[in-house]
C-alpha cells in the first residue's frame, strides 16, 4: 500500500519509553533525532525493537517551518 | 523562545509551491526530502527562497511509524 | 510495511476536487462519508480515482469524541 | 453548535482505557474499529462509558489516504 | 453535543479568506488573533461571515508551548 | 527563529500534570484556559512552572470553528 503523507523518513530506532497508553519512540535519522509519541498498542503491534529500521510517516499539513 | 515540540530538522528549501491560500515546501534534511504544508502566509512573513537554511517543525504526537 | 497508525478505515472514493496544492477527496466507508483534505501532488502519485477501493488512515490523537 | 471538522463518524464505545494524562477509546463505527486518543479529563467531563452512542470527530486534513 | 476537544476559545470572526479547497478564517478572541485554515465547504456549511460569534476548537495535542 | 505557524497566544501557565510519557498543562489566556498535552520531555526542557509566561502555538490548519 501506498500513503498520502508526503514525508517518509528512513532511520533507525534509537529508543522506546513506555507509558501506560502511549509510548515516546526515537529515530535516528541521518544523524538527527526524530521524536514520535503513538501508542502503546502500535509499538507492540509492529513489535518495535532498539535497532530497527523504520520510517517515521509526517503528513505534510503537520510540519512547520522556522527561519 | 524555546517550542515544547520535539522535532527540529535542519535543511535546505529546494522548492516553494504557493496556492492561493497553502503553499508546498519541499526542504531537504540530510538528502531527504521534507513536503510541509504551510499558508502563503506563512511563507511570506519567513521571506522564505529556495536555499534558505531552515527548521521543520514537528510535534512529536504527529509523527507516526511504520515497519 | 505497518504503520502505527491506529485507524485504517476501508472505503470507496466517492469524489476528488483538486485545487492547487491541495484536494478534497471523499470516501464511502460503510455508509458514511469520510472527507479528507490531501496533496494534490499525493493524489496524483497514488493515481487515485473515483471508484477505487483506499483506506482512510487517521492517527488515534487526532480522533475526538462527542457525546 | 456546528463545527467546521468534516468528519462526524457515529458509533458506539466499545473499550475505554485511561493512563494518568490520556486515555484510549475505541468505537465501533459500522462494523470498523475507530481508535481515539483523548485526555482523561474529557472521557470524565463527557462521562464516557462503553455502549455509548456517540460521533468520532476528524478535521479533514488528519485524514490521510492509502491505497 | 460535547466534544473532547479541551480548547473552545470563544471570538468573533474578522477575516474569511477562500481559496478553491480551503479558506483562511481569522478570528479575535480577546485581542488576540487566531487563525483557522479550514475547508471551503466548512466555512459555507457554517454559513460565516465576518461579525460572527464563534468558537476556535482546538484538540490538546495540537497545541504547542513556547517559552 | 520565526515559526511558520499562524497561532502564537500569549499567557500564564496555571497548571501542570505530569504523566510517564505525556504531561497537561494548562494556561490561561486572556481569561480562556487552553489546554496543551506535551511530552513530559518538553515540559523539563523548557523548565516549565506555574506562573511561567509562556505563547501556545498552534498551527492553523489545527484549528476548527463551530458557530
């Protein structure tokens, strides 16, 4: 399947926290860190490990830009 | 001022769309390319060019992952 | 590749209008009408037609509830 | 009151699950499973309880489009 | 209805905008100015005009704090 | 920097509730409370307290009208 969402970007999970019904997920991506909070059934759904390689998915009407 | 979002990608503006209302603005984030969705506005207010050093911005609740 | 994505709801494309940079496009999902406002540039790369069978997908935090 | 959002899905509550700050609820809309990620604070102040009848809301533009 | 969306800043509507798929709406809520990037079809369902008491409907997730 | 998106309001941070993962704040504009769910993270980077005067940022494409 193919998404809308314009950003797909490939890296590699740095780190996972936990809570009780969200989890916050780092990317490494190309030397910078990407951010993500979903769910907690998400990362156990895609069975998400330190080390895996993913792609962290942005539709482009959630980014901002800074000058 | 400091933003409490998590995601602070530094790149380049290689391309600026602008519609009447949004315009599309590609950035490239260490050789991938970044889509944001903005208003022309918001485009204008930044004098954003292409070549423009910039930050994409990205609440880390907005960041979805997939494998 | 799954996405973390909690919300993937199966339905037929029922109307696409297309402006400039972005497009409304409309989903019959079991009944009711799922509208989503996309690029126009990522209706074009899933070549996307009235008719088609897609899967609306929303991520869980930008679900509200009213009662 | 009417709102702008697009997306006003009925449905019925089939799980509720509360963290400290959010909470998640899944409605089954037609058959589909909707999953909504809100705050404690609104599943109380709306007195949420599974087998109610209410409306999954989404703005147009969170809805992404797979196919 | 009650939404679970936890923002509802009451004001009055200053400026409509329309382009062909989404307008821009600019609202006063107590000398502050808030803008809306909503569908056109929105913005005629509601039947808006300038003058027009309303409420900005934000979901907690979506706001973002800077200090 | 200058932040693309159109929401910058200003206000006293009145309340902070600190999840594992997430955490509410909330501030109180002009008189409206608004709510902001952040990662907990963001909350000790920014050393946010009560009292702190502090602008919510939302992106305007987040923002809904209901009348």
């Amino acid at each position: 399947m193919n998404i809308s969402a314009r950003n797909a970007l490939k890296g590699t999970v740095t780190d996972i926290a936990k809570g009780q019904i969200v989890a916050k997920v780092k990317v490494d991506v190309g030397g910078q860190t990407v951010c993500s909070i979903v769910s907690v059934e998400a990362v156990d759904d895609l069975g998400l490990k330190v080390g895996d390689e993913i792609s962290a998915i942005v539709k482009a009407t959630e980014v901002m830009l800074a000058k």
